[in-house]
C-alpha cells in the first residue's frame, strides 16, 4: 500500500470511529424530512416553503441535517439531540431524564427542545416580528423529531446511548450507537434496494398507506392541548433500546443476520414515525389558526 493510501484509510477507519453524537445519520434524517414534506396540508407545506431558504429548492430534507452542523457555533445545542436514562432503566421519565448532563442544567434535552421549538414556530404569521429565527426552528425541530425515534438517542447515561459499546458489525469494527444511527438502514438500502435511496423512501411510503394504515392515526394523536408529546416519543425509544438495540448486543458482540434482519425492521417503523410525527406537529402549528377560531 502506498504512503497515501495507508493515510486514507488511517483516516477514514478514524472517522466510523468516532462515536456520532449527532443522531442518524444524514440519511435517516433525509428519509424522514422527505416523509413529512409529502404529508404536509397546503397552509403547512406553504409555510415551510416560506422559511425555507431558496437555496433548498423547497426541499425540507436538504436541511434536515442543518442541526449537525451547528455545534461549533451553538455548543448549548449539542444536549438537545437525546435523553438518558440511569443504567438499566427501560423506562423514560421526564422529570428525571430531562437534563444537560455535562452541565448539569435540568430540563434540557430532546424532549425538551422539541416542545421549544414547536412553541417558536406558533409565532409564525403574527403581526409581530418573532424574537426567533423561524427557520433555523424549522431546522432544529425537523432534526430533532427524527433524533428522538432513533431508540439509542433515549439509551442509558453509562454508556451514552451505546456510544462507547464496540461491537462488530459482521466483521467490521463499530459503535453500538452508529450501528443504529446509520449501519443498519445503510445496509439495508446497499443490500435490498439496490442502494438506492429514493426506493426505500417508497417504500417506506407504501408501507405507511398499506402495512401501518390501521396505526397511523394513533402515531399522529397527543394529548387535547399538545402539539407534539415528544415525551410519548421518548418512552418509546428508551423500550425499544432495551428490547432491540442492547438485546444481544454487549461489548464485543459480533452482529451479524439475526440481529440485522430482526433491527431493521424497527428501524423502518421509527422513521416511518418520526416523518408521520413531525408531519402532524407542523400541520397542527400551522393549522391552528383555523381549529382554534372555531
Ligand atoms: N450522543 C452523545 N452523547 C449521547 C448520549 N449520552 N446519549 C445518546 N446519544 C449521545
Ligand atoms: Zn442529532
Ligand atoms: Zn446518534
């Protein structure tokens, strides 16, 4: 191997090391944001494309991923893409669960951040200027829907949300919490829709009208008064790590076709969520003038 070629792959065995704090990866995001688009009303799908920025095409999924980026420059962000339980603990609870663990600040977290930016984007269309950035609320809010059904992103403190538990994945060496965040649904799109992209969101599309017909109505429903119930999305999640994610899979585990075709399957399910989800949230915002003068 050349002197070049041992550095590319120094360096990229280096990068699908490094624990993704970020929630799925682009993908996941795109697949959910293209979900919620096409399920938008008119007043909802005309309200994203006014926050949109042109150079999104009206696109929401361009942007999807916009929360990833803003590290740097927004550090208080990097809190707001999960929650934790204590060690163990296969249940959510808000009041316990809810916080920036590295600083200690109570109530901050994605479940947190969600009901935040929800709360923003009401003040889409008043007469006053918002005091927000609409469109970055927009941004974070679709990002964050997504992060919160990625079952890892609710996982236990200790281990970060299986960021420091390596497995293998068949005979490559990962993360537990990137094998959720990205390895599985890339997998399944290299192995059954011939990598491409735009099939499996069909697909998932098809599933969402015919498989999950029956349910879908149930995903979209919150409380009377909520907007979105991301403290609802959360317990999911948290059941669904212990269930599906740390089920089998402990330091050093080798996983291989049970564990990838039994996981993609929840994979699926928690995208098709987050997209009917963030869907039903913006609709509700930006529809509330008309429920709410009746
Ligand atoms: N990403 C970074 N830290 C995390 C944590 N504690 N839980 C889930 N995802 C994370
Ligand atoms: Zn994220
Ligand atoms: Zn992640």
């Amino acid at each position: 191997m050349s002197h070049f070629s041992i550095q590319l792959v120094a360096l990229l065995s280096l990068t699908l090391l490094l624990p993704n704090t970020h929630g799925w990866g682009d993908d996941g995001h795109v697949i959910v944001c293209k979900i919620a688009q096409a399920r938008l009303s008119k007043t909802a799908a005309e309200a994203v494309q006014k926050l949109l920025p042109k150079s999104a095409g009206n696109d929401l999924s361009t942007k999807c991923s916009w929360a990833d980026h803003v590290h740097h420059i927004y550090p208080w962000s990097s809190a707001l893409h999960y929650a934790n339980t204590p060690d163990a603990v296969c249940s959510y609870k808000n009041s316990r669960d809810c916080i920036d663990y590295k600083k200690g600040i109570k109530g901050r977290c994605v479940v947190a951040a969600i009901n935040n930016y929800t709360t923003q984007l009401l003040q889409y269309g008043s007469e006053t200027k918002s005091k927000y950035n609409l469109t970055q609320s927009l941004f974070f809010l679709s990002h964050f829907v997504g992060d919160i059904h990625q079952p890892l992103h609710c996982g236990f403190l200790s281990d970060s949300g299986g960021n420091t538990i390596k497995v293998k994945w068949y005979t490559r060496k990962q993360t537990l919490h990137h094998v959720w965040d990205q390895i599985i649904l890339q997998t399944e799109v290299d192995k059954f829709y011939d990598s491409d992209m735009g099939e499996f969101v069909d697909a998932i599309q098809q599933n969402i009208t015919k498989v999950w017909a029956n349910e879908v109505e149930e995903w979209e429903q919150c409380g009377d008064n909520d907007l979105p119930c991301p403290a609802q999305y959360a317990s999911e999640s948290t059941i669904d790590a212990c269930k599906w994610a740390y089920k089998d899979a402990t330091e050093g585990s080798v996983l291989s076709d049970d564990y990838f075709l039994s996981r993609s399957q929840i994979v699926n399910l928690r995208l098709a969520q987050a997209g009917v989800r963030l869907a039903a949230i913006l609709n509700r915002v930006f529809d509330r003038k008309l429920s709410s003068s009746m």
